[in-house]
C-alpha cells in the first residue's frame, strides 16, 4: 500500500477577484476549496490516476474536518490524527484582468507532543507499507528530526521511502536514507550549500547525494522539466510546451505519477515520464487544482525522455 503523510495539511481556498482595488470593496467572481498539503496532494493525484493510497498527518478543528470530508467525498482513504487546535487555511488570491496570483500561507497549529506521540503509535502499528511518502514543512511543535524518527520504525520492514522537504529538516533526514528525495533545484542549492546554475551542476551535487545513500535523486526544474540520478542511471524529462495557470502542487504530482508507475513495476524512463505529465498536466489547472486523468494521458506521449 501506498501512504503519504502530511504534518500540516491545509484548507486551500482560491479566490477570484476582476482586479484589486486598494481601500475599495472588492467582489469575489469564484471561490473554490480543496484539501491542501504536499502529501494530500500526492494521494489526490494517485486516485485521479486511478490507484489506491492511504493519506496520514495532522488535522484539527472546523477546517481539518472539511478538509476530511473533501477527501472523504474525492474517494481518498484517510487516516488523520485529530489535533486540539485548528487546521491552517490558506488563501490564494487570483486577480482576472492581469492574471496575477498571490498565496497567502498561514503557519498552522502548535502541535502538542501527545499528539506526535500518537501519530508515532500510528507509525510503528503500520504493517503492509510499501511506499511511503513524507512531504511538506512541519507545524509549530515539531522536530526537525521527525521525517528521521519516523523512518525508523520500519526497522526490518523498511519500505521504498520518499522525502519532498526543505532546509535544515531535509538536510538532518538525510542520515536515515531515505530511498528518494524530490528538491526542486533552490532546495538542492539549499542542501549541498552551494549555487547551481547549470545541468551540469545539477547532475554533480545529485551523484554526491547517491553517493551518501540516496538511492534516487529526482530534481524538479519547472518548464526545464526533471532531472532523475541513481548511481547507475541519469535521465532527463522535458514536457511539451503548455499555457500554466499555476504551478501549485506541480512538484507533488511528480512525485505522485513516479511513485505509482514504480509501485507497478515500471522503468525507471516510464516512472519518470508518467511524473513529468502529472506535473506538466497539474499547470494547465488553476489555482490549487490538480492535474486531470485525461490531459495527463495526452501530455504522456509527448514528454521526450534523454539519457545524460
């Protein structure tokens, strides 16, 4: 089975104005919700692909219940720890006239630690994991060393683990090998603490992560398209050139499209491919929505694939 885990989920609600207008009333033409969070993200995707997974984290609150329900009602398996306080929501302003967007992100609730004691209880009863996703910046209350004690409870039944964080709480995980990491190439210039401005770069800073054990290093480059790196293998995906409406959750739908190819016993250039659509797909799309099962399968064909 397949799980993500979110430790701060988010009620995104996108809201479209003609244009802002300072110290003037300013009428919404379209206001629409979805459940948030890079993990969420993931497990929406794969079940707008048509595969099964079970969505963990963190919910509290009015908010955390709808975002519950959202997911119950998108045909998402859950299976949420429920917190004392209340489930973050964030705002993403759109303006019609010049197309401009702003994402207001708030920063979550104080999660207290009987509430992580609880979620590691979840953890170590989990017993048919075969993927498991860990995404996302971590609430108020957290450790930056929980990705690393989490995978730690799967011990001997150590399962194909992906890591999509940033900063400090990527770089203290990486001592726990997690099978693959997803950084977008800021957040790999952020790991290796250095610049990287060319192909070149990337794939040297993603060969010395293989090197320390990451067995996949998959970078995201935006319309430059994806880098993937094993010790064995360099390839690079490139999507078709399409008008992006927004860019929100396209790294997490790679990460969807990838996992669900391998966990089918794809290649690694399918697994890559079928990622690159979900993420050039999930562009097309407004807002915080997703990509869409059929635009994934006409962008599939025309994601051109090179060795390096």
């Amino acid at each position: 089975m397949i799980y993500t885990l979110t430790l701060n989920p988010a009620l995104d609600r996108t809201l479209v104005v003609k244009k802002l207008v300072e110290e003037d009333t300013v009428r919404i033409i379209l206001e629409t919700k979805y459940a948030g969070g890079k993990g969420i993200d993931v497990s929406r995707v794969i079940h707008e692909l048509k595969g099964q997974s079970i969505a963990l984290g963190l919910v509290g609150g009015y908010a955390g219940l709808e975002l519950e329900g959202r997911l119950i009602n998108d045909g998402v398996m859950i299976d949420f720890v429920h917190l004392a306080e209340e489930t973050r929501t964030n705002i993403i302003l759109k303006e019609e006239e010049t197309g401009k967007q702003y994402v207001i992100s708030a920063s979550g609730p104080n999660v207290k630690p009987h509430e992580i004691g609880e979620l590691y209880r979840r953890f170590q009863a989990l017993t048919d994991v075969t993927y498991m996703i860990m995404s996302g910046s971590l609430p108020k209350g957290v450790s930056r060393d929980i990705y690393g004690q989490l995978i730690l409870t799967f011990k001997d039944k150590r399962p194909f683990i992906v890591l999509d964080a940033d900063g400090d709480t990527l770089k203290r995980s990486l001592a726990f090998k997690p099978t693959m990491i997803k950084p977008n190439v800021f957040e790999l210039s952020r790991l290796v603490e250095k610049e990287i401005n060319s192909e070149d770069e990337i794939v040297k800073s993603a060969t010395e992560l293989n090197e320390q054990g990451i067995e996949i290093v998959l970078v995201s480059r935006g319309k430059d398209g994806l880098l993937l790196s094993t010790h064995d293998t360099k390839l690079k995906a490139v999507g078709p050139e399409v008008e992006v409406k927004s860019a929100v959750g396209a790294g997490d739908s790679v990460v969807a499209g990838f996992v669900l190819a391998h966990s089918q016993g794809k290649s690694l250039e399918e697994c890559l491919r079928l990622g690159c659509a979900c993420g050039t797909a999930t562009v097309t799309t407004p807002g915080t929505e997703l990509c869409h099962y059929d635009t994934v399968m006409e962008i599939l064909p025309k994601v051109e694939i090179t060795e390096l």
